[in-house]
C-alpha cells in the first residue's frame, strides 16, 4: 500500500486487482469478501477497512475485483478511488479500458507518442 500511495502522489497510476476472497471454514462455506459493505445514506458506516483504503484514501487508482459478491462502488458516490466489479467474460472489461485510458491520459500529459 505504502508503494501504491506513493505512485499515486507522483502521478502514476497504480489499480488494485483482486480477487476479493475471504473465507472461512464452515458447515456451509460463504465468501464475503474483504471489501465489505458499501456506505449507505442514513445508515452507520460498516466499510473495512480495506474499502476505505481505496474509496476515502485514494492509497489506489481504483479497484477492480473479479469477485461477483464484492458492492461497487454506489454510482454518484463522491469518493478518491472507486471499487468496479469485473468478471472475466469479457477482454475488454472495465479494468482493460481503464488501463488504456489512463496510459493515454499519462502519455499525453508528459508528451509521449
């Protein structure tokens, strides 16, 4: 994390890619992820912490799980980073085009071809 922020400061983009997975032993095995709940108006906030490493710290661009029961991030949801979920039924997924647009945006900016 401590990298990650870094890289982040300077400018560069640094995503989380993760599979999301927390589970424990069980008669009747569940995985709930690490990612936890999302913020909801009126109600207390229960984020992990790893959430809010993301979505108020900004330690990363984004984050991107490939975990079907990890929340996105709520739309609207004014936040640093925001958490998608991906699966991988497609090449061109949320986490592809984000990494080619942020290399555009870099490229740009610091006049790259």
């Amino acid at each position: 994390m401590p990298l990650s922020d870094a890289l982040v400061k300077a400018g560069y983009t640094s995503p989380m890619w993760t599979m999301d997975c927390k589970s424990t032993p069980a008669a009747l095995p569940m995985n709930k992820g690490e990612m936890g709940a999302a913020l909801r108006p009126g109600e207390p906030d229960k984020r992990s912490a790893k959430r809010k490493d993301v979505e108020v710290d900004g330690f990363f661009s984004a984050c991107f799980s490939y975990n079907r029961n990890t929340i996105p991030t709520p739309a609207g949801k004014q936040c640093k980073a925001r958490i998608y979920g991906c699966d991988f039924s497609n090449v061109n997924d949320l986490f592809s085009r984000f990494i080619v647009n942020a290399w555009k945006a870099f490229a740009a900016k610091n006049n790259i071809a």
